[in-house]
C-alpha cells in the first residue's frame, strides 16, 4: 500500500543556504562557515554567531589554524549544557564511561532535592559540562564535546552576552540588550541556523496514509526513521505502530533534558 512519507516536518536548516533572521548592512563581510577555508587573507578578526554546536565548530577549527584566540568574538545568546563525548560512544573501550554514565543519570536524578541540584549533581558526575563555569545554562540541544575540546573553547575570553543578534551594521553590531563594535576588516561568522526545528509540535508519525518522521530516541533522526520503517513494514494497525514509536521530544531549554529522559 503507497503511503506519503511526510518528510519536511523536521525539515533541517543549514548555514550555507540559512537566512539569518537579523538584518545585515551593506559592505560588511559576512558569511557562513563554510566558506572559512576559502579566506586567503587574514583579517581583523572573527565574530562568530551562535551559541549552538556550529558555534563550536566554528570557534574549534579557528583555533585549530591558529587564529588567535583574542581576535575570536564569540556572540552567545544562551550557553549550552553539553555531553560529554567520551559517555556517548558505543564501542566496548568505552562501556565503562557510556553504560556508567547511565547509572550516573538515574543516581543524580534520584538524589536531586531540586532542578538546580539536579544539574549541579549531573555536572559533578560528569554526564553534563559547560564551558564556563560560573554562567548557569539555559539551552540543552544535546551536543557532544570532548574535554579537549573544552579546553580550547576556554582560551576564547570575548564572549558576548547580550541576547540574540537583530543587526550587523559597518560599526556595530546591534543586539537585544546592547551593542558591541565591529568593522568592515571582520569577518562575521553565521552559526545561527538551528539543525532541527525544535518549536514545531509532536504529531501522530502514523496517520492514516502519512507518515511524519519524528524523533523516537533521543537526538537519533537516523535511527528513529529507520526504527520508524521497521515497524511500518512489521507491524499492522496504526494504533499498534502509534503505540511502538513513542516521540521524544526535541530538547530546547535546559529543562527539557527532563522531558527527554522522561520519554525514553
């Protein structure tokens, strides 16, 4: 039986064809990370947009080619709660750190007299990080991070708080609680499209003759469209199927690491 696979409901957004919601003026040299390698020239410096994992990604191959990590400006407007790599990997020399890390979820979890303990407990045990330690984070998109990683990404000092970007212009860089300065001599670097749309809301995946891919493991598109196949092709009522693949949702705010676990 033909059946339509809904597949733009998580449609994904990436930087090289993202337009970025904030406006940019004329003259001033922006673009997407992508097109870092392309740069012949070196310039002022770098203002780098976005919190999220590009973000990261952005910032760790400038200081892998060794720009200086005091010409990076790192526009941040909510800092991440982030996992720690080495717990998320699913090979046998890491079962005591990924199988461990699961314990260490449930033992915090249990423990906690609060959310904020909560996280502090998920911290100290190692299966949450940030990279600074002394601002409390907000957002949870569930990006991975090696400790080495972390270590760069701390040399980086000129971290802008002050909200999300609204525009870049020639002088200035105008954002929701403030203004910092910036020229046409550097480059600003976009790293504001968001990888999964994680404002839509949950639908039913099996709906008559549609199916709306979504998450049913955590942070796992692959692995849940392919969960997702398994069980159309398997299994016979839609209540059945509806039943097998439970949504878990798109983690956005920090507290939505409790939803997620929540839902597995």
């Amino acid at each position: 039986k033909n059946k339509l696979i809904d597949a733009t409901y998580l449609k994904t957004t990436v930087p090289s064809t993202h337009t970025p919601n904030f406006k940019i003026a004329e003259g001033v040299n922006f673009m997407p990370l992508n097109d870092l390698t392309k740069i012949t020239t070196a310039p002022k410096g770098f203002v780098v947009i976005g919190g999220g994992k590009t973000g990261i990604d952005a910032c760790l191959w400038l200081l892998e080619n060794k720009v200086n990590p005091d010409d990076i400006t790192w526009i941040v407007s909510r800092d991440a709660w982030l996992l720690d790599r080495q717990t998320t990997q699913p090979t046998a020399a890491f079962f005591e750190k990924s199988i461990g890390n699961q314990a260490n979820q449930f033992e915090a979890v249990a423990q906690a007299t609060s959310i904020t303990d909560m996280f502090d407990r998920l911290e100290d045990k190692g299966v949450l990080v940030r990279i600074d330690k002394t601002v409390r984070p907000k957002m949870f998109h569930g990006a991975t991070i090696s400790q080495m990683e972390l270590a760069e990404l701390r040399k980086i000092k000129n971290i802008v708080r002050k909200g999300r970007v609204q525009s870049i212009e020639q002088n200035q860089i105008i954002l929701n609680n403030g203004t910092i300065p910036t020229s046409v001599e550097y480059v600003h670097v976009d790293c504001s499209a968001s990888a999964i749309p994680v404002t839509l809301k949950t639908k039913p995946i099996f709906n008559g003759n549609v199916i709306t891919p979504q998450t049913i493991r955590s942070y796992q598109p692959v692995f849940s469209a392919a969960f997702i196949a398994h069980v159309e092709a398997t299994y016979e009522t839609e209540k059945e199927k509806n039943k097998l693949c439970g949504l878990v949702p798109l983690p956005n705010h920090d507290t939505d690491w409790i939803r997620m676990l929540a839902a597995l």
